[in-house]
C-alpha cells in the first residue's frame, strides 16, 4: 500500500466519540446569535435576491413572447413580401408606373395576359386594370 | 394494509442538499438562503467564537460571512459542501475582526476564553483543554475542524488548500500527542 506523508492512503484517523462530544463542549459558545441579527441578515437577502428573480421572471416573459414575435413577422412577411404584390407587374419589388405601362402595351399590342392581371376580378384583362395599377402606384 | 410505496423518503445528502439550495439562491430564491441560513448559523456563529472569543465580533463575522455569500450571487459556486467554502471566509473575517479589536495575541488566547466555562467543575475538560492548548495550532485546527465541525479529510483540505495528506499526517500528530498524554489517553482506553 502507498504511504503519503508516512501515512497509509485511505486511512482516516479515527476521532474517539467521547473525545469529540468533549471538545464539541469545549469550543462551542453557550449561547446563540441574538434575533436581530438574523432579521438584518435574511432582510439583506431579500434585498439582493429580489432583484435576482425578478430579472428571470421578465426574462421568461419575454422568452415566451418570442415565438408569436415570430409568427407575426413570419404573417407579415408572407403578405407584404417582395414581388407578392399582386400590381407590381414587373416583379422588381415595387409598384409604379412602369407596371401600368406594361400593362399598357400588352393591351395594346394584343399579346398573352395573363389572369393574375385582372386586378378587378371582374374576369377580364382591360384598362381599368391599368388604372388600378395607376391608383395603386400614386398611393405608394 | 400499509401502502407498499409509502415508504419514508431516504434523507437528503448534505452535498446534494447545498448544491440544490445554492443553485435555488442563484435564483433569487430567498426562502432556499433562509433554509442554508438556518442550517448553517450556528456552526458560523462557533466557528467564529472558536476565532475571536468575543459575542459581538462573532455576530459581526457572522453576518459578513453570509454577505459574502450573498454578493457572490447569482454565481456562487460550490465545489464542495458549504462548510468548505465557509470555513475560510469565517477565519479570514474573524482574523480581521481580531486585529480591529488589538487585544488579540493568538488562538490559544481565543480558546482559553472559550473553554473556561466550559470547564468550570469539569476536571478532565480541564485537562483536556490544556492538553488542546498545548498542541500547534496547525494541529488544533484539523482536529477541531474533524471532531467537532465533522468535516471529511477532503473538505477539511479544500477549506485549508492544502493537500490531503497533510490534513492526514497534522491529525494523526495531535490524537497521537492526546493519546500519549496521561491527561487524556482515557479516550483511547474505553
């Protein structure tokens, strides 16, 4: 077996109980802290730890409130996102007149339109069409 | 019939029950500092008696110890027990508090006041407590921190950062210096 510091490895030196109960009564103090100082202390605690679990609590809160932050982004994106608008023509993200004109002309050249162009739902592709567009570009 | 599952719930390891309470303080949890408050206070209330051998610096040392805790929050840390942690921080506070008070020459004035109530009537507590007085204070110390704060070898190591070994070799020291005295080889006769 090792020795370590001339004594073997595992071995705990055993304290007699009568001997511990003795200086247990030796070194122990007669009497108890007063009240007052256990007031201070644990209201001292309250003061620091309440802040403590008060900051986790709105954490948490927040926490919770990510995931809706989430979808409502996720909502908004879907309806307003780049090119989904339904009179932006060209699909370079914005409505303005130039989406009017293509319109314009395909009307006038008598080319394919297409049904997404019938911005009136009113089952054909025509000028007040393009004056939605316009309408639209001039809210913008 | 008795429920088969009622069976009383093994008690909570000491380690396990300050890791969890720590970890709820961390927390802000003041109802989990009260619980290590109430477990704790009356050993750092001795142990600080044992240092400074006065009331009012013990409660002093006593409410510092546990401020001290208290600002390490939310981070404090337990390797160990809390008596491990404590220990130090209850020795260093009470040595302070020891120099603010300038009457203090050495532990073995701190235990003589401690233990001569204790004695008062008592012949073998007398012998006993000249015989402690008598031993190096290195040796003291591990054998009150086994005796009578029960801290295993490891803790009394960590509170002491010093090697096991050496905790092993100052107590062997002492109880063979006790055991070898007439005053208190009784102990080791029954």
């Amino acid at each position: 077996m090792t020795m370590d510091n001339g004594h073997e490895n595992g071995d705990d030196p055993a304290v007699p109980e009568d001997l511990a109960r003795d200086l247990g009564f030796l070194v122990r103090p007669a009497y108890t802290p007063r009240a007052a100082i256990d007031d201070d202390i644990l209201a001292g605690a309250r003061r620091r730890l309440g802040p403590i679990a008060a900051g986790r609590r709105r954490r948490r809160s927040i926490v919770r409130l990510v995931p809706l932050a989430a979808a409502a982004v996720l909502l908004i994106w879907l309806v307003v996102r780049p090119g989904a608008v339904r009179e932006d023509l060209d699909g370079n993200g914005r409505v303005d007149v130039l989406d009017a004109f293509l319109l314009a002309r395909a009307l006038r050249d008598g080319g394919n339109l297409e049904k997404a162009w019938d911005l009136d739902h009113d089952g054909r592709v025509d000028r007040h069409d393009v004056d939605l567009v316009l309408e639209r570009a001039r809210r913008l | 019939m008795a429920c088969s599952p009622c069976v009383a719930p093994e008690p909570e390891n000491p380690l396990d029950r300050d890791h969890r309470l720590v970890a709820a303080v961390n927390k802000g949890d003041a109802t989990a500092f009260e619980e290590l408050y109430r477990h704790y206070r009356d050993w750092v209330f001795s142990l600080a008696m044992r240092f400074t051998a006065e009331a009012s610096d013990a409660e002093d040392v006593l409410q510092e110890s546990f401020s001290y805790l208290l600002s390490k929050t939310p981070h404090l840390h337990l390797s160990g027990r809390l008596t491990s942690l404590l220990y130090p921080v209850v020795k260093h506070l009470a040595a302070h508090a020891r120099k603010k008070r300038a009457r203090y020459h050495g532990d073995r004035d701190a235990l003589d006041g401690l233990t001569a109530a204790a004695v008062a009537g008592t012949p073998s507590r007398a012998e006993l407590a000249r015989v402690l007085s008598a031993l190096p204070e290195s040796q003291r110390e591990v054998l009150l921190m086994r005796a009578v704060d029960e801290m295993s070898l490891a803790e009394i190591a960590d509170a002491l950062e010093i090697p096991v070994g050496t905790v092993k070799s100052r107590l062997h020291h002492a109880l063979r210096t006790l055991r070898a005295d007439e005053r208190t080889r009784a102990y080791f006769d029954r």
